[in-house]
C-alpha cells in the first residue's frame, strides 16, 4: 500500500486555501444577507454569519475595518457588504473578510439624508443662533417617544433618580414606520400648549430605516418651530438624524437626553453644602473683623476721653457765632446808614412840596384826556351818529328807510332815513 498518496489535513487545508487566494473573482465579493450570531469581541473585530433563504457564510471584520461604520451591527439587520472570500486553515472553514459593509437599502437613504441636510443648514435651520437655552432646574418636562420601550424607561428613570422633583408628561408617539413622521409632528405641536420648560424628543437604537422618521422635513420644522426647548436623543451616540442638527442640544442616547435636562440632586446637595460653608466662613470673617473693630474702638483715646470728641465742635460753634455777630453788625450799620440818608432827603423836610407836584401833574394828565374825549366835540355842536351799535362814517354806509340814533352833547335822537343824497367825486 502506497502511503504517499494520502495528504494530510493541514495540507489539503492549504491547497483549498491557495486556490481561494489565487481567484481573482474570490478577491472583491459583494453579498447582501442577514446578520446572524454577531459578535463584537473586545478587541474590536465583529464575528457574526451572513444568511439568506437557502445558506449561510462566516464573516470576520476586523477591528481597523469595523471603526469606520456609521452603525452598530445586530442580529437580525439586512446588510450589504464587500470583501474577500478565503479558507481559515484552523478549522478548515471558508469565511468572508469584510472590508465594507453597509445596511440594506441604506444608500438611497443617506443620499437623501445629505440632500435635506444641506437644504436646512443653508435656510439658517441649523445656525446656533436660533438655539435656545436649556434651564438650568427645570420644573415640568415633556417627552415624546415610544411608550413603551428602553427609550422611556431609561428617561424616567434618570429623570426620577437624578431630580425627583421635576413632573415629567409623556407624549406617546410612533417612532419607526411611515406613519411616524406625522405623529411625531401632532405630538410636539401638542406639547407646545403645556408648560413645559424642556422638550425630549426622541427613541432607542435601530437601523437607519427604523430612525428615518426622524429624518423626515416636517419633523425637523416643527422642532425648530418649536418655542420650548428642544432635546433630542435618537439612537446611540454614533447615529446622527436630522432632528439632532435642527434641535437645540443634542444627546447621545435617550440616558443622555435625561441627564442634559436635569441636575443631579446629589451635586446640588453637594453644592449647597459648599454655599452653607463657605457663607459661614464669610460671616466669621466679618464677625472677627468687627470684633477687631470693637476691641480697637474700646481702647480708643476719644473714648477713654469723650470730651476731646466735642471740643473741636465747641470751637468750630464759637468760630460760627462770631461769624454770625460780625454779619449782623455789618448788616445793622448799613441800615442805619441808609435811614440817615433818607431823613436827611429834602422830601422828608417838606412833604407839602410832593404833593403839589402830584396835583400839578394829575391836572396835565386830566387836560389830555379831555382834549382826547370825543363827547367834548359834542359840545361844540357836533354829534355822533350809530346804526344799532355800529357808528355811521360815511352816507354810503346808511340806506333808506333805515333806523339811526344821533347822539348830541345833551341827548340821543332817534330817526328814520327818507332819502340818501351822496356828494358827487369831482373829477
């Protein structure tokens, strides 16, 4: 029996695994299928099993590959994906080595992610400018989300341990299917009529397509539209949606969100504990300087002596009342000067002479009057004549059968106007 013709594994192993590295077509493999048996190991590589209806492959990823997803891989998700297919020679298995991997029907959505994206970052939507401030201790938080799930639990309870004190409403809202985009947009429009001081909007981990509502135009408007502040917490901290550019903070995870809305009661605790010393401290350093203060003023000089306290007053008083006297005699002088004068004046020595020069002028004045009054023209036979109250200057302001009222320097006639005879202009 010739025993050379028998190979052993390890070599049958080897040739399988130089064919498969010498074809080319083996080289650059793109296969589509569902990831079964994943596997994250902590060095960073991703094993796990590509599946479809009839059969199944080993994958590897390696850890230098594997950093550059933009998702997390799990059982169950339809991917798409390229690498080379060879034999491991421990088990004797043929695996595929993944280079690039991407979910199914994920490279229509991102196009269209990147389109909207550029859309709303070129009107402003995204501009910091617009974001509001997340209050510091807030009083009442809304939350729109699933109802049930690990998105809501994780929120209320980070928001219960944290700070108990803040009421927290749910909004629940559909958040993966076609459906969920106008739901989700009700439920913030909605939350705008409570009193709400933060908004948490947002759901657990998923594919791309489980988060695209959140991806969706009308969703993003009515976030930025939205007048309480805006916290939004979709999938994990390596999922980016549209809603976290739009919003006014963005956390990593749904945990995230709850921990960015609220203080930690332990922190405050802590905080008020340093406040409560620090004032303490503050108030022994002025309880010590004012101590200081009083033993200084104990031992003061003006103290032990309170007359040297009063003596300046009383000299500065003294000063004051010599200033006052010396004004008051001057003040005394001059008016006793000036009643000097006055009686010295020649019209205090003859007031008769005042009032002779007064009469003489009353009598100037009461001639000019009588020259001005027109009743003394009356009396040298002229009159005047009125038409009701108004007085007649000229014929052509009277007519015929007119009443008028003459009035003489004895007396009033009244008459009525027969003919009106006007002077004739020479020429």
């Amino acid at each position: 029996m010739d025993v050379n013709k028998y190979l052993t594994v390890g070599a049958l192993t080897r040739y399988l695994k130089m064919k498969f590295d010498s074809d080319a077509h083996l080289r650059k493999v793109y296969l589509k299928g569902e990831i079964s048996n994943f596997k994250a190991h902590s060095t960073g590589h991703y094993y796990f099993s590509l599946k479809d209806e009839t059969s199944k492959i080993n994958a590897i990823m390696f850890a230098s590959n594997a950093r550059k997803l933009k998702f997390i891989p799990k059982d169950g998700m339809k991917v798409l994906l390229m690498g080379r297919v060879s034999v491991y020679e421990a088990t004797g298995n043929y695996q595929i080595y993944v280079e690039d991997m991407m979910e199914d029907g994920v490279g229509n959505l991102y196009v269209a992610f990147e389109q909207l994206k550029e859309k709303l970052s070129k009107e402003g939507l995204f501009d910091p400018k617009y974001k509001k401030k997340i209050p510091k201790y807030p009083e009442r938080i809304g939350i729109i989300t699933a109802p049930t799930g690990a998105a809501i639990r994780d929120i209320l309870s980070t928001i219960k341990r944290r700070y108990p004190i803040c009421e927290t409403i749910l909004f629940p809202s559909l958040v993966q299917g076609d459906l969920a985009k106008d739901d989700l947009v009700k439920k913030i429009e909605m939350a705008q009529h409570y009193d709400l001081d933060v908004l948490i909007v947002g759901r657990g981990g998923g594919s791309l397509e489980d988060m695209w509502p959140f991806n969706e135009e009308c969703v993003a408007r009515a976030i930025f539209a939205s007048k309480v502040p805006v916290i939004s917490a979709v999938g994990h901290e390596v999922d980016f949606t549209i809603s976290d550019f739009v919003s006014d903070l963005r956390a990593p995870t749904p945990t995230g969100a709850a921990e960015m809305a609220v203080p930690n009661v332990h922190d405050l605790l802590e905080q008020l504990k340093q406040y409560q010393l620090r004032m303490k401290e503050a108030m022994q350093k002025t309880l010590n300087y004012q101590k200081i203060y009083f033993d200084s003023l104990k031992t003061s000089y003006a103290l032990k002596n309170p007359n040297v306290i009063y003596e300046p007053k009383k000299q500065d008083l003294d000063l004051a009342l010599e200033r006052l006297q010396t004004l008051m005699k001057h003040k005394l002088e001059t008016a006793q000067h000036e009643l000097s004068l006055l009686k010295q004046a020649s019209i205090l020595k003859n007031p008769s002479r005042l009032y002779e020069q007064a009469q003489i002028h009353l009598k100037h004045v009461i001639e000019k009057l009588e020259v001005l009054n027109p009743l003394s023209i009356l009396g040298r036979g002229y009159t005047l004549t009125y038409q009701e109250d108004h007085m007649i200057q000229s014929v052509s302001q009277i007519k015929v059968q007119e009443h008028l009222t003459i009035r003489y320097h004895d007396g009033i006639v009244k008459t009525k106007v027969e003919e009106v005879t006007r002077k004739e202009n020479e020429v």
